[in-house]
C-alpha cells in the first residue's frame, strides 16, 4: 500500500516543481521576444549611441543575467519549488491518496459543467473574475506597502538589484499566504454570485489552460515587467493597463516611485485611488531596497529568515510606543495624587 502512494507523492512533488516552467508558457516567452524585439527597434531609433547593436546582446547582457541578484533568484526559485514540492508530497503521504482522487473527480466535472455553459455567462464570468482577482490583488499589494509588519515579507520580492523572468518569483512564503487568502476570498466571491444566479452554467473561457484574460495579459509582454527591457503604452493606454515600465518603475528606489503602480494587471485600481505613474520618457532606475537590508539578504537563508528577525523588531518597537503612550497617558494623574 506504501509504493502507491509514494508513486503519487512523486508525482505531486515533480508537478510543484514542474510549475516553475508553466509560469513561463511558450507563447508569453515567444510573445515577449517579439515585442522586445520591437523595442529594441525603437530604442535604437530613438537612443542610437546608448543601445546595443545587436539584439541577442540587448535582450540577455550578462551585466543582468549574471549579476549576484539575479543568480540569487535562480538559486531561490529552484530551492523555494524543491521544499514546497517536497512539502506537498508529505502532505500526500500524510493524507493518503483518496483526497487526489476527490480532486481528479472535481476536475472532470468541471469539464462537464463547461461543455453545458452558456457563452455569454462564461465571458462575463471570465471577465469579472479577472477584474475582481486583480481588484483583489491590488489592495493586497498597497496593504503590504503600507503595513510595517507585512512589508518585512514583502520587500523580498523588492530585494532583486536587478530583474529578470524569474525574479517574479521571489517572493517570501509569508508574501504567499496573503496572496491566498487574498483568492479565498475573491474567488468565492464572484463564483457565488454566479452559482445563484446561473446554475449549472458555470465555466471559465481559457487559452491553452490559461484564463483568457490572463492569456492576453500575458502576450502583452507580462515577462518583461521583470526585465531591463523598458516599455511603455504611453499617456493613455498605461492608464488602463500597467506596463512593464510601470512595474519596473514600482521597483525603483526613487522617492518619486515609492508607493506608485501597485496594480498587477490592470491601471484602473491605481488611477482610482491615486497611486498611478505613468512615465513620459525611458528612466534609469536603480532598483531594490535599502543596501544594508539587501546585503543582509545576499543568501536564500537570509530571504527566508531575515523578514521574521526584521518583522518581530516592528512588533517589538510597536508595543513599545504603546506601553510609553500608556505611561504618559498616566503620569498627568499620578503627580497629581502624589502633591496632594
């Protein structure tokens, strides 16, 4: 009974891993070749001494793809998909094959269910899945920003000096369970209203696997926003959609960028609520956090580690304020009773 389930262990632990590859899909990479390449066009029209001559060069120089960040990121990536894929499939073994079992039988009906769906209810199913996801994804964003406890987490995904593909994954576990509870809730939330007013008409549109939201999104260069690759959709178009300048622009270091484009997909969250940057020219900017939290950062152990020692001090510090508003408060009273 062992070898059965050690067999689907296995599989659960290469399937983790092997997610590491599906984040970047042949067709976004081909998608974000293209448009680099378009880019890499324009910025030599525009910028002819400053641009590399030829297009392998500008897309992979080895100042990015070689510099001690970006090394740090494939060494994470790899190390963060081995312990979490190691991790599930203890799980397995713990739980037993059944609970696979359950959720193969979910997935088939979730494939019956959609050969019954109606169109129309699964693009507006489709489309306001994705608006409320990335609502959802946003608010989260700026509330990692904005909370001192939760951007000792986060600011590991800000750490890189320099950003490639993968350094969207580098993110801290803790950064992860925000961004689940964040689906929990934005998932349900949308998919209820839709059981109780379309039932058994329920599915997602999807390319390749890939919501086609998210698919479109994706050929728009999504692989770039985690590039040296600067691009633009200029005035308007970067008002509804967040460019990969934009993001880049998010991981700058300049006062000026600090707290700017938090939207993951979507423009409209940050036009709203006034965190929009929109750039009216290339910038050069000098990516990352502070240099004595990123030297202290320079191991996949201190990425791990380093946010828990950072985010106790803010605890540590905020009970502190709290016990000395509370002395404060009291000492008026307390003299006094004393000089009577």
């Amino acid at each position: 009974m062992l070898a059965p389930d050690l067999a689907v262990a296995a599989d659960v632990v290469w399937s983790t891993f092997g997610k590491l590859f599906s984040r970047f899909h042949w067709t976004s990479l081909l998608a974000a070749t293209v448009i680099a390449y378009i880019a890499w066009l324009w910025q030599r029209r525009q910028e002819p001494q400053e641009t590399e001559t030829k297009f392998l060069r500008f897309l992979f120089p080895s100042r990015v793809w070689l510099h001690r960040s970006a090394l740090l990121d494939y060494r994470f990536v790899l190390f963060d998909k081995v312990a979490l894929g190691a991790l599930l499939g203890l799980l397995v073994l713990f739980f037993g094959p059944k609970q696979i079992d359950r959720a193969v039988e979910g997935g088939a009906w979730a494939l019956d269910n959609a050969a019954q769906a109606n169109l129309g209810v699964a693009i507006a199913y489709t489309v306001a899945l994705l608006l409320t996801e990335d609502f959802f994804r946003y608010w989260a964003h700026r509330l990692m920003h904005v909370s001192p406890f939760l951007w000792q987490f986060h600011k590991v995904h800000h750490s890189p000096e320099v950003l490639v593909p993968v350094s969207q994954m580098r993110t801290h576990p803790v950064n992860g369970l925000v961004n689940l509870v964040r689906s929990a809730i934005a998932i349900p939330l949308v998919t209820g209203v839709f059981v109780v007013l379309f039932p058994g008409e329920l599915t997602i549109i999807s390319i390749l696997g890939i919501n086609a939201g998210r698919f479109l999104f994706d050929i728009l260069g999504a692989q770039l926003r985690h590039s040296h690759v600067w691009l633009s959709w200029g005035p308007i178009f970067s008002r509804i959609v967040i460019s990969p300048a934009q993001h880049q622009i998010h991981h700058s270091r300049a006062p000026e960028h600090h707290n700017r484009n938090y939207g993951s997909q979507f423009a409209l969250w940050d036009w709203l609520f006034g965190t929009l940057y929109v750039p009216k020219r290339r910038e050069k900017l000098e990516l990352g956090i502070g240099r004595e939290e990123t030297e202290r950062m320079q191991s996949i152990a201190g990425l791990y580690l380093e946010p828990f020692k950072d985010a106790y001090a803010v605890v540590r510090r905020s009970r502190n304020r709290s016990r000395q508003a509370k002395e404060v408060a009291v000492t008026p009273g307390s003299r006094s009773l004393r000089s009577s």
